[in-house]
C-alpha cells in the first residue's frame, strides 16, 4: 500500500483538483484507493458527488470503524467512456468537524494506525490536505509515504511550496526517532500554467533549476478543468479525448512509475 500526501500550504493552487484526479485516475487503472478528505471545507468530498459528513472527524475522534466511515464513490461518477471500470474508489469524507481534530487527539500516530488497518485491502491511499498547517497535517506526516507538491508559477504559491518543505523535513526529524523511513518528494506539479505568459514560463524554469527532474510536466489551464469540478466528474470522464483528459491521466502514469 502507497500513501500518498497532496501538500501547499498556499490554498487554490489546485490540491483538490490533482487529489481527486490522481485518486479517480489509479481507479481507472484497476486499483483499490482510498481518497481522503482532510481539508474542513470538504471540498474534495463535493468533487467525488458525495455530501459533507464528519467520516474523518468519526474514525480520529469517535473511533469508528473504518466500514462506517469510508463510502464508496460510484463508478459512474469517474469511469472513463468504453473502458472497463477495474478497480474501485472510496472516500473518506470531510466537513467543517474536520477542523477539530487537531484539538481532540493526542497520539501523534492516530492517522497511521487507522491507515495501517488498510494495508492488505487498499493499493493506495490519498490525503488532500487543507492550506493551513496543524497537528493534523504533523500525524498525516507520520503517516504517509510520497508527498506531492501543487503550485502554481507564481510566486505566493512558491513561498507556500517552500514553506510546505521546509515543514516536511522538520517532520522528517520526528519520523527518525521513530526509525520511520522517509518521506519522499514524488513530484512537484505546476498548475493553472499560462504558457503564453512570461511570468509562468520563467518561474517554471526557475522551478526545474531549483528541483530538477522532480517538477513534472505543468497541467495547463484551460476551461475544462473548472467545468469538470462544476460537474463533480473528472476531465477525462467528461472528455476523454481532450488535452486536460491527456495530462490528467499523464499524471496518474507518473505517479505509478514513481511508487
């Protein structure tokens, strides 16, 4: 099982977006994933069609079992049109209770005791995180294998990306002194990418020269992508031929390669 961490804390640089596609998307490729929705707003939650509940909040606080908290997100809300639907998709959703959970746990190793409960079930497991850091995001740490970085090229959404490193080495430092391995960078996505802007393609240059082959092709911004959250369904559900539906299931390829 890969645990996998979408980070930045610069909100709307498109964490939900990539969370939800990479999850759908290794659905697709015959896997069982398990999306989970970290973020207070639920915002992930509304993009797989489901509605806001406190699942995450229920299994962290209220003990629940890990059957009363996860949901099964349809098929049809993410299969692709004349692919046969392989693997499978749950969630654990998010609302507002959400921002509570830092507040009312104590053991830093709550998330990865219940991920680990999954490890013979689920192939992957993905985290979508809100912008704001707390003692949630220290025990998601604890949990997780890859961190991927979202950002747009764009210079507040760099400060938050080198913010969000910079916490996950200090997470680092706890993770050694439980002989835990590391966590490692699986990649750093460019989002919302202009590249008929100077401004984008000279801060993405600078991006590859800080970070190397670590930064993976840029997810360009196009209509398409605002359209598939208004309509809960992933772009290369709704167009499956189109550009964004290319680049979308580029990124799912990646990170498969990567684990």
């Amino acid at each position: 099982m890969h645990v996998i961490t979408l980070l930045n804390e610069k909100g709307g640089v498109g964490k939900t977006t990539l969370a939800t596609h990479i999850a759908a998307g290794l659905a697709v490729s015959g896997h069982r994933v398990v999306l989970i929705d970290a973020d207070p707003q639920g915002h992930a939650t509304v993009m797989c069609g489901m509605p806001k509940e406190p699942g995450l909040y229920n299994l962290l606080v209220r003990d629940a079992g890990l059957q009363d908290t996860m949901r099964q997100v349809p098929g049809e809300q993410y299969r692709m049109e004349g692919r046969d639907l392989k693997g499978e998709l749950f969630l654990v959703p998010s609302n507002i209770e959400t921002r509570n959970i830092a507040n009312s746990i104590s053991d830093a190793f709550a998330v990865s005791d219940r991920v680990r409960e999954l490890e013979e079930l689920i192939d992957f497991v993905i985290f979508d995180t809100s912008p704001t850091p707390s003692l949630l995001h220290g025990s998601i740490y604890l949990a997780t294998d890859h961190i991927i970085y979202p950002t747009k090229c764009e210079y507040l959404s760099f400060d938050g990306l080198v913010e969000s490193i910079r916490h996950r080495e200090a997470a680092q430092q706890h993770r050694e002194r439980w002989n835990l391995g590391p966590i490692e960078v699986m990649g750093i996505v460019p989002t919302m990418f202009r590249r008929q802007t100077l401004e984008h393609r000279e801060n993405l240059k600078d991006l590859c020269n800080m970070f190397g082959d670590k930064v993976w092709p840029p997810i360009t911004q196009r209509t398409v992508w605002t359209e598939a959250v208004s309509d809960r369904r992933p772009v290369f559900a709704m167009q499956p031929r189109s550009p964004a539906a290319a680049e979308a299931l580029d990124l799912v390829r990646r990170v498969q390669a990567a684990v």
